[in-house]
C-alpha cells in the first residue's frame, strides 16, 4: 500500500511540475501579427524622430497635453516616449 502512495505523489508530483512548461509553450504564432508589430514600431520611431528630452520629463508633458486637450500632441508626445523605451509601459 506504501508503494501505490508513493507512486502516487510521484506522479502528481511530476504532473504538477510539467504544468508550467506545457503553458510557456504557445500552441499558435501568427507570422503576419508579429511582422506587423515590427513594422508598428519602426513607423512609430520614423515619427517621433530624435528624442533628447529624459522621460520622466516626456510624461509630465503628456500629462500636461491632455489636461490641455491636446490630444494630437498628447499622442505625438506618447510616440516619443515608446520610440525611447519600447518595453516600459
């Protein structure tokens, strides 16, 4: 009866620790969203052209933007801030 127990747990213990690695895999890649996503970010880099102001600086000024409702200006501000540091949300 030992036996069976143990087996067992092995076995949900092998079970438990295999459930992450299936989730990182991703059952399905679309090749045009991911060629699409690249080409969003160099159009957006293109736009915003040189960026010499520091971040935190570019937020207030987005802040700013919209409080004034300039949002065309807001967003242009934006696309500065994702040509500087892609990955920062």
């Amino acid at each position: 009866m030992r036996a069976f127990v143990r087996a067992a747990v092995a076995a949900a213990l092998v079970l438990l620790l295999s459930v992450p690695a299936i989730a990182a895999d991703k059952s399905f890649k679309r090749a045009d969203l991911a060629d699409a996503a690249i080409k969003l970010e160099a159009q957006i880099k293109a736009e915003s052209g040189e960026v010499t102001k520091p971040i935190p600086a570019l937020r207030r000024e987005v802040d700013a933007a919209f409080q004034r409702g300039d949002d065309r200006g807001g967003v242009r501000i934006l696309g500065q801030i994702v040509a500087v540091a892609p990955d920062r949300s």
